[in-house]
C-alpha cells in the first residue's frame, strides 16, 4: 500500500507519481493477484472510483470500465480495448512483460 497515503500536504501530482514508482515493481506475469496501488484523479485529488484492482483484473476490465478509467486519467478511448488496457498499463507504469 501507499506509504505517504496519510500525508495531508501531499498533492495529487506527487501522490501519483509515488503510485507509479510503487506499481512499476509489479508486473502482469509474476504478480497477478498483488493489489495495485491507486491513481487519484488529478484535477480532483479524489480516488479514482473503481480503480482498486489487482494485475490480473486489469486485464479483465470491461469496455466501460476501461473507458472510465481512462477518461479520468485524460487518455485515449479510441482502440482496441486490449490496447486501452495496455494504456491503463504504461500510466500506472505496470511492467508489461509477458512471459
């Protein structure tokens, strides 16, 4: 879990990019039921809703929930949706290897 999640002077910006740095130790082949850390909506600094998953549920998010996800995250919903997942995948900086 986020280690400065109790920090209240702590910006979305900067919560963010702790999150990143904390999920690019996961990867979607050797931790798949490991919990990610979540993003918190930048203009807001509320979580993300529905953004509390797993590796392994990433890659099973629904159309809409992808979607969601990555309008909050100002992201493209144009694509495939593996693509869209694989998007969700390099802004939480989850390593991609696949093995």
């Amino acid at each position: 879990m986020l280690i400065c999640a109790n920090l209240p002077s702590l910006n979305a910006r900067n919560h963010n990019s702790i999150v990143r740095t904390q999920n690019s130790v996961a990867s979607i082949s050797d931790k798949a039921s490991e919990e990610l850390d979540a993003l918190i909506n930048a203009q807001t600094a509320l979580p993300i809703l529905n953004f509390s998953f797993t590796v392994s549920d990433l890659k099973g998010m629904s159309n809409v929930h992808t979607n969601e996800v990555l309008l909050v995250l100002e992201l493209s919903t144009i694509e495939r949706l593996e693509q869209r997942q694989d998007r969700i995948c390099v802004a939480i900086e989850l390593q991609m290897s696949r093995v």
